[in-house]
C-alpha cells in the first residue's frame, strides 16, 4: 500500500459523504437514538479540523540529538528547509513524556508560527499528544507488511477524514461528537454546531449539525426588503417550505439542517446585541469561526446545564508547493485564533467548560517528494484548555527510515495512540463513563487498547 496524490476536489467529495452519512443518521436511518444521561454543569467540546493532513512532524519536531540529525538530514537531501532545520525556526522546550512506559525528559520545539500557543504551554494550558492515527487495534510494523489489522484506504483524503471524525476505522454514518451528545445534550438545536463548513463530527444519531456561516449571520437571497414586515414575510414563507414534508431524505436534512440556523442566527443576533465581545479576534477565516462558536457558547452557557460539540475548519494543509512558507502562515493563523478564542472564553466566564482539540485526516511523511511532504499517518495533535493538564504525551516516533514505526520508508508512522483513545480521553472529560465510551461512542473498540484514558484532562 502506497501513499496516492488526492485532488483538493477530494474535499468536495468529503463534505458530500459526510453530509449524506450525517443526513442520513439524522433521520434516524442508521443507528437506534440512545437514551440521554443526566448531567449537571456545562461544558463543551471544540474540534479545530485542518484539512488537507496537517504536517506534524514540522509543528512539533523532537531536539533529543539522533531525531534532530535524522529530521535535518532528510528535508535537506531534497531540499526543503523545514521548521527542523534550524533553532531559530523553533521555540525550544522540554517535557517530561507523559502515558508511555519510559517518562523520559524530552527536548522540543513548536514550530516558530506559534508563538501564542507555545505561551499557552507554558502555562499549562496545552497538550501536545503524539502520533495519534487511525487504528483498529494496536499495530505492530510487522502486522502493518502482512496486512493484519490495518486501516482501509490509508492515505486517502475522504477516507481518512471521515474515519478521524467518526472515530473508528469502520464506516459509520455519526460522529464521535454526536453520539456524545446523543448520550448528554440536551436534545436542543444548539447542541450540535458546525460553522463554517460542515463536518461528520458532529453528527449522531438524534443530534444532527446545524450549520452556520463563519461569521454567524445568515444573509438570504430577498430576505432583506424594506419595509420589515415584508421581510418578515418572505422569512417566514422560507420556514414554511423548509419545515415542509420533503420525500428526498437528503434534502430534507439539509432543509433541517438551514432551518435549524436561521434559529440560530436569530438567537445568536439578539444576544449580541445586548453584550457583544470585547476580544479582539484577528481577521482570518479561522478567528471568525471561534469568533462565533465563543457567542454560540455565551449564549447556551447562559442558559444552565448541558453539552455542545462545536466543528470549525481550515483548509490548506495538503500544500503542493512552498511548504515553508504556506504551512507557516496556516499554522500561525491557527495559533493566533486558538489564543484569541482562549481569551474570549476567559471573558464569558467558561475557560474551564470549554476544550479545544486539533484533528487531521493523516501527518505527513518525514522524507519530502519534490519538494513538498506526501501523505503519510499516524500525527501530532494538539489539546488546548483550563481544564487540560498540559504537557507532551506519547513518545516521538523511531525516525530511522524504514525502521519499527515507519510503514513506508519514507517516514510515514504508525500511530501509537488511535482515534479512539484521543476522543475517549475527550469524552471522559465530557461527562461520559467508560460504558458509554466502550459500548455507545466507540463501538466496542476502545477495550483493544491498553489506555483508554491519556489522561491529559483535569
């Protein structure tokens, strides 16, 4: 099995089958609605999704000597200059290694687009969590030659997002999040947000996603005439129609789905015209988006007890030239708006409530092929929040070409840590026991591995 090149239109394809799984579990058409636990505080869940596989051998890249000298030697050999190549491309740190065997002080260093989240390491506030993939079950390189247990379709855009987000190697039509909040919201129209694009995260089997544009306003075609009551009407008759019968299931989720935020939109104008934001948010697509989802949560979290999962996005990541540079200015737009989000939740009062996690459908390869990084797997994330211990967990990869961690020999490694044990570790944090997450959120699969917790949540 070898890496293949995707066409970024794979990531129209990914947005249909996801809306088509989500559509379809929303109707009920795909799995049984779970019955909802009590709880009694609020709190939620924030998926920052990078599309395209984020390079996290180039945002968090290990100083220990061989690692350092391995890294250097192959993005020199082919002539690209990653955040590996030179100290002051990094920001140096250190880190007692966290869930392994051997609790070794590692030396590290974020990549130097991230200043504001290395701040925020530095205050705790930060878990680095280390070559997390998808897996069906823990995978040793001679089980990845003879095909045993391995994931399908590795290295596939579509494949592996939708795998990332459902939490499972196993085709599903919901998302981790969603069934989290099957099981905890609610049951409200705020429960289960995506803003700016849509993602299967989010989608369960009764908690279906509505979406809303990035910058949370909703402006319709013939929606805006004067006087008012004019408009009012055409909204209204919009709602009628969307709140119509409709044969085609698809389209009547996706009805379901606009109805659900003109709610919100509607919600969402009142609060902020009574107390806006006073964070300052930077002018990138990204910062809009936890721009929103910060008012989403000062409104819901207002309104007492309960559970939300939140979907944002950035694309770019599957870079094809320039990689220095465009990797670079996604990944500090990335650090500018998860700082900035942190402080608007400092503001509303809900830091502790609210944790921020990174997802990406693969890492990408140590070796560069043509100047640029090639799909690979197994990748680093990161877990930003008050309630997040901080720290690195995981070990590094062995960086040795064609050695025990790397499946193709061009540094393309196999996860340590799966989807599972990430978003359980979430999940625990959330509200949900180890029932739920075994038996209800993860189909039976966490139990294959031997830390269902990382333990990287307070």
């Amino acid at each position: 099995m070898k890496p293949t090149s995707n066409p970024r239109r794979g990531f129209l394809r990914t947005g249909g089958q996801a809306g088509a799984l989500g559509a379809l579990s929303s109707l009920g058409l795909l799995s049984a609605a779970p019955a909802h636990a009590e709880v009694s505080d609020y709190k939620a869940l924030v998926c920052l999704y990078m599309f395209g596989g984020n390079d996290g051998n180039d945002m968090i890249v290990p100083l220990d000597a061989l690692r350092y000298q391995q890294d250097t030697a192959a993005c020199a050999s082919h002539g690209l200059a990653l955040s590996g190549a030179a100290n002051t491309l990094l920001l140096p740190r250190s880190a007692t290694l966290r869930s392994v065997a051997d609790p070794v002080n590692q030396a590290f260093g974020f990549h130097h687009g991230m200043p504001e989240l290395d701040a925020l390491f530095g205050q705790g506030n930060v878990a680095a969590v280390l070559n997390v993939g998808s897996l069906r079950q823990p995978l040793t390189k001679a089980q990845y030659v003879a095909r045993a247990g391995v994931p399908p379709q590795l290295f596939s855009h579509p494949d592996q997002t939708l795998q990332n987000q459902a939490g499972s190697a196993a085709a599903t039509g919901t998302g981790w999040g969603g069934r989290l909040v099957d099981l905890l919201g609610t049951g409200g129209g705020m429960d289960s947000v995506s803003v700016g694009s849509g993602g299967l995260f989010v989608e369960g089997a009764t908690s279906h996603g509505n979406q809303l544009p990035a910058n949370g306003q909703l402006n319709l075609a013939g929606m805006s005439y004067w006087p008012q009551a004019q408009a009012d009407a055409r909204r209204n008759a919009l709602r009628a129609i969307l709140g119509s019968e409709n044969p085609n299931l698809l389209a009547a989720a996706a009805n379901k789905a606009l109805l659900g935020g003109m709610d919100l939109v509607t919600n969402l104008g009142a609060a902020n015209a009574g107390e806006p934001l006073n964070t300052v948010f930077p002018s990138t697509a990204l910062a809009t988006q936890l721009k929103t989802v910060a008012q989403l949560i000062k409104l819901r979290a207002s309104q007492g007890k309960g559970r939300q999962v939140y979907f944002v996005s950035l694309d770019g990541f599957d870079t094809h030239g320039g990689q220095q540079w465009m990797h670079w200015n996604l990944l500090k737009q990335v650090s500018q708006a998860m700082a900035a989000f942190q402080l608007a939740l400092s503001e509303i009062g809900a830091a502790q409530n609210v944790t921020t996690f990174t997802m990406s459908e693969f890492g990408r390869t140590l070796v560069p092929n043509s100047g640029v990084t090639d799909h690979a797997w197994g990748n680093h994330q990161l877990v930003v929040g008050a309630a997040v211990k901080g720290g690195v967990y995981g070990k590094f990869p062995d960086f040795t070409l064609g050695g025990a961690d790397d499946a193709t020999g061009r540094g393309a490694w196999i996860p340590q840590f799966s989807n599972q044990q990430y978003g359980a570790t979430l999940g625990k944090w959330f509200g949900a026991d180890p029932q739920m997450l075994e038996n209800q959120v993860f189909n039976k699969e966490l139990s294959r591995f031997a830390l269902p917790d990382l333990d990287f949540m307070n």
